[in-house]
C-alpha cells in the first residue's frame, strides 16, 4: 500500500472514531443532560472549560453532595488546584513556588520520601521527571498552564462520561500532593507569622 493511501486510511479512520456517538448522561436524581453534554467525541475535544466546569458543577462533582459518589465514576475534581487563576491567585502562587525553594532540609526529605512512595501509584515517572519534582521543588502541576488546566478537566469529564483512556497519570498524583504540601507549609507558616505579631504587641503592651 502506497504511503498515500496509508496516510487517507488511517484519516479517515480517525474521522469515523471522532464521528462516534456518545450516550447521553442524566444527573441524579433526575432532569435532562446538561446542555453541553457532547453528542459526538468530536464534540468531547471541542468542550471549552467553562462548559468543562459546568458538566462538573451539573453532575455534582466539584461541590461534594448526597449524589456525587453515586454515578457510575466520580472526577475527583480539586477546586482549588483546578481553579481558573486570578491576579492575586497568580501573585499568591509565585510566592508559594518561592517558598517551595526555601523548603526546610526535613521538609525535602519528607517530600522526596513521598514522591517515592507516589511512584507506584499507577505508572513510573520518568527519573528525569521525579528529580525536578523532588531536587528543586519547582512543581509544574502548582502553577498550571492553561493548556494543563484544560486538558486535565477534559480527562476528567472523559473519564466521568465512561471514555477510555483517561487514566489519572502518576506524575499528576504527585504534583498534586507537593501542591498541597506547599499549600499547608504556607499556611502554617502564616499561622505561625500572625502568632509571632500577636506575641510582639502583647509585650510591647506589657
């Protein structure tokens, strides 16, 4: 077969599975499809994040309620590491991946301990992959592109509305779990930062 036609055949292969209908998902515990549910896998590829997070908000998954572990697969779907940035949430992020650099020495350790332990979730990350996320503590999944965003939140809608291939990936477990240790290392350490000012003005009222 002629490179050609190889190349037409397996085009129109891929049109035909972009072609492929998809079964309509009711929300508990009862009403129409959202409005944007896709029709066609084509259309799934097509979905806008904000029609992203309304599918999420529609089907019960990004507030917890009576009915979001009731259908067939949940999403799993983290607001706040999922959160469109603001200006000062963009500001607040940069000032936490310059924390993250300034880790304490038991703090790395910790978080390289983790990241070990987070390897054989599901798939290997590459080593190259880890000794970024572990050495220097520059975490990729803390400061989403818009490009990642998205393609995160269309996995998991994919993964949601029963579509193959859309396995969480390790990497994405373990960028998730530095983001929330950094998250807690910040807010602890403005804890302790308000306590100190506390102690400071009651001694110099004193």
């Amino acid at each position: 077969m002629a490179p050609t036609t190889r190349r037409n055949s397996a085009l129109v292969k891929k049109i035909a599975t972009l072609q492929l209908r998809l079964a309509p998902l009711v929300p508990l515990p009862s009403g129409p499809p959202h409005p944007a549910f896709p029709r066609t896998l084509m259309a799934f590829h097509l979905l806008t994040e904000d029609e992203l997070d309304s599918i999420a908000s529609y089907y019960h998954q990004t507030t917890p309620g009576p009915w979001s572990n009731h259908y067939p697969a949940t999403m799993n779907w983290d607001k706040e590491f999922l959160a469109k940035p603001t200006a000062a949430a963009t500001q607040s992020s940069s000032q936490q991946r310059k924390h993250s650099r300034r880790l304490s020495e038991d703090e790395k350790a910790w978080l390289e301990d983790l990241m070990k332990t987070v390897e054989d979730i599901q798939a290997p990350v590459l080593s190259s992959q880890h000794e970024d996320l572990s050495r220097s503590g520059n975490n990729p999944y803390a400061g989403l592109s818009e490009k990642d965003r998205i393609r995160i939140k269309r996995r998991k809608v994919g993964k949601f509305i029963g579509l193959v291939g859309m396995e969480t990936p390790a990497e994405e477990i373990a960028g998730r779990i530095q983001a929330s240790l950094d998250r807690a290392i910040e807010r602890s350490r403005e804890e302790l930062r308000r306590n100190e000012e506390v102690m400071l003005r009651r001694r110099k009222m004193a």
